[in-house]
C-alpha cells in the first residue's frame, strides 16, 4: 500500500493537512487506485480506479503548499512551464488508469500464485 | 472601418478594452484576449494585501518545525523564506507585455501610502504601459467621513503620480456623495484616466445554511446605464480619458457608451460569458451599425449624446427623471 502523507515540509497549515489531501485527490495529482490480482481469476478486472475524475485545476493543490510557492516567486516563467508539463502529465496519468479501468480482465496477467 | 482610438494618449487599435479580470493571469490569457481583438489588456488587480498576506504566511511555514530536530533543523531552501513581493505580477506583466502588439495596463490596489507609490514604481518598470488605480474601498466604518475617504483616494493618485511617468487612470466606484466632484478633483489632480464604475460586490445571506456568502455575479446590460449617466455628464467637462465599464454585452452596448462620451468600453463579463473571441464579434457588430448610421470613425460617434458644456447638468438630470417617472406611469408599470 502507497499512501500519501501530508508533511511539514510541504510547507501548509498542518492543521488543513485532510483539506490539502482532498485536493490532491480532486486535482488528480494522486488518483486513488487499488489493483487485486484475485478479482482476474474471478474473471472481473483487477484494477479499480477509486477516485473520480479530476475536478479542480491542479493549481487548487500546488498553490496552497510553499514548496510550489517558492519557485513560483523566485522563477515564475519555470515555475509556469514546469506546472504546465505537471498538469499535462496529471492527465495522461488519468487517461491511462481510466483505459486500465476498463479493460476487460483477460488483458491483464493472470494471477501466478499456485492454487492452494 | 477606422476604429482607431487613443487611452490617455496611448494608441489602440479600437476601443475596446478587456477589463481586469482572471482572463489576464496568465500570459496565454493575455494572448488569447489580443487575438480575440480587444484594443488593450488591463491585467487583474494586485491587492497589497494578498501580497503582506503571503510574506507573513511564508514566514510562518518556514519557521515551523524549523531548529527543533537536529537531523533537519529546516524543511525549506532559504528562497522560501525571502519576501515575495509582487514579483509573479511583475513577471507576468513584463512577459505579457512582450507577448502582445496591444498595451498591457497594470491594475492595483493599493492598501498603504508606501504600497501605492512602490508597487506603481515597479509596475512601470515592468513595462505596464499604463497604470490604474482599483480604488475600491468600503468604508466600513461609518465613522468614517466622506471626505476622508474621497481625499484617501486623492492622496493615492497623488503618491502615485510622484512615483511615475506612465499614464495613471482612476478606477472608481459610483457610491461617493457627489460622484461628478469627486471625477473633477481626481482630473485636477493628475488623472490621466478614469473608469466609470468598479462594481460593489455585495454579499448575499443563504436562509439554509444561515451564512452570507459571496454572490459574485457578472454584470448585465441594465447596469450600463449608471456609469453612462456619469460618462454623458463628465465627457467635455474633465481632461482625463473616459473609460467604461460594467454592462456591456453586445455590439449596442459599446455604441451606448461611446455615444455618452467613453473614450474606451472595458468589459469583462461578456468575455466570460461568450469567450474572448466575442470581442471580435463586439468589433464587428459595432462596424456595422457604424457603417449603418454613416460614422466613418469612432471620434465621430464619442461624446454625441453627452450633456453638452454650458447645460445645466442638474436641471438636465432631474427633467430626465421626472420625464422617466412621466413615461414609466404612461406605460407597462402606469396604474391600471
């Protein structure tokens, strides 16, 4: 299990951590996902896509934390560029786990382990 | 069509203007409002204290959790620490000034003396090629004088006209005591421009959840013809360009406006609604209806329904009303 963990050197009120995860969460800076190679022997698809689609600009996450902010004051032209690619990456991330999420069972690799 | 037309004394193409608003955060934006056709681009406000707000929020993150653990006495690289100041406006401002053939109007709104005169400084330096003034107050205190806060407002043009060269206008609202004074005093004092009218934002009260709330709504035509009255009142009588703003949504509005005397129409509202290629099909309605009634450029058709020099203005004004009364009771609203 990853499981993402606010921290104080992302630079937020620690008392908003929850809000700052929701958001990274909405903006779809980290889709919540779950992959259970048992579900393909069942012959349903093992890779469920938990969190909808992202509904917020990723700017609603990265703005709130200094660790953005700071490049963003000190060098905001790379700052833009690089959180032009960040989002750019944000949707094709989504695109390939929502094809992942509907595929059909037999396209992913069946489950290896050895039948108790 | 010659649409041509000059902002205090800047050229533009035509004269409508993209107001500020979030169209303009980013240089794209900016880009896209130049090829939809606008004449100019007025950035969105810098507040003074969104500015104060994030050096303070910055120096708290960074100091927290900072020299209390040996193996990480801090989390943050020293930049973090450094006071941003309005520097991602003033690259935004540079880029997007490099970016467009139209100019780039740099909008503030100022909280302290030193604020007002510092960050028009750098505005200018920035390449803005003019400056206006968001002179949006409230004055919550009701202790507080009317004079006081229209001399606050004079004080800041002033500060302001010290720090630069650049052209200055006004952006004002409509709720001074005498709005026509206070366009004079400000003409008096320097104004090279003044934008007739910011919109007071009020607040509205959900009955459900028993809070206020913002209510932000984008204008509508209706609200044009306050700043029109004050437009067709003051056209002849200030020195400062006429710029205005608030209602506009099609090609008639911006005739409305330039007939009252507006050297430039700023809209935000339409552009949001309909997109920013909708100023070329604001230009375009309004080269048609020129070409209808038989202008052949804007200087034309600007100031031909104002309320000529020499008129009474307030007899004028208060005929208007009784005659408006005279025909609303005659028509639909009239007793049955």
């Amino acid at each position: 299990m990853i499981a993402y963990s606010h921290c104080i050197a992302h630079g937020i009120e620690m008392r908003n951590g929850l809000d700052q995860q929701h958001r990274a969460v909405a903006s779809g800076y980290w889709p919540l996902l779950r992959y259970d190679p048992m579900a393909r022997s069942a012959g349903a698809n093992p890779f469920l896509l938990d969190s909808p689609r992202p509904r917020i600009p990723l700017a609603d996450y990265t703005d709130r934390e200094l660790r953005y902010r700071t490049l963003a004051n000190t060098d905001p032209p790379e700052a833009e560029r690089l959180h032009g690619l960040a989002a750019e990456a944000v949707a094709q991330r989504w695109d390939v786990y929502e094809e992942m999420a509907t595929r059909g069972a037999r396209r992913f690799p069946a489950d290896a382990r050895k039948e108790r | 069509m010659e649409l041509s037309t000059t902002y205090m004394g800047i050229a533009l193409r035509n004269p409508l203007v993209a107001s500020a608003s979030p169209l303009s955060k980013t240089v794209d934006g900016v880009r896209r409002l130049a090829a939809g056709g606008v004449g100019a681009v007025v950035l969105y406000s810098l507040f003074e204290e969104q500015v104060r707000r994030e050096a303070a929020l910055n120096a708290r993150l960074t100091a927290a959790g900072s020299e209390s653990f040996p193996e990480s006495l801090s989390y943050f690289p020293d930049a973090a620490d450094e006071e941003p100041g309005p520097r991602r406006y003033l690259s935004l401002l540079e880029r997007a000034a490099d970016a467009v053939d139209v100019p780039v109007i740099a909008s503030l709104n100022g909280a302290t003396p030193g604020g007002w005169a510092g960050y028009a400084r750098s505005m200018q330096d920035a390449g803005a090629a003019a400056i206006e003034l968001n002179v949006y107050e409230v004055p919550g205190d009701p202790t507080t004088s009317g004079r006081d806060v229209e001399q606050r407002h004079v004080d800041a043009l002033s500060r302001v006209k010290d720090a630069v060269t650049v052209p200055v206008a006004v952006k004002l609202g409509p709720h001074y005591s005498s709005p026509g004074e206070m366009a004079l005093r400000l003409d008096a004092a320097g104004a090279d421009g003044l934008v007739l009218f910011n919109r007071f934002l009020q607040p509205d009260i959900d009955t459900e959840a028993i809070a206020t709330t913002s209510a932000f709504e984008l204008s509508g035509p209706a609200e044009g013809r306050l700043p029109r009255t004050w437009i067709a009142l003051l056209h002849g009588r200030v020195q400062a360009s006429l710029a205005a703003t608030t209602g506009v949504e099609e090609a008639a509005d911006v005739a409305r406006f330039l007939l009252a005397g507006a050297d430039v129409v700023m809209t935000t509202s339409a552009l949001l609604r309909h997109g920013t290629a909708h100023a070329g099909v604001l230009l375009d309605g309004l080269s048609a209806w020129m070409a209808r009634k038989g202008f052949t450029t804007v200087d034309e058709l600007c100031g031909l329904l104002c309320v000529a020099a020499g008129t009474d203005a307030a007899a004028h004004e208060r005929a208007g009303y009784v005659g408006g009364l005279r025909d609303a009771n005659a028509g639909a609203h009239g007793p049955r």
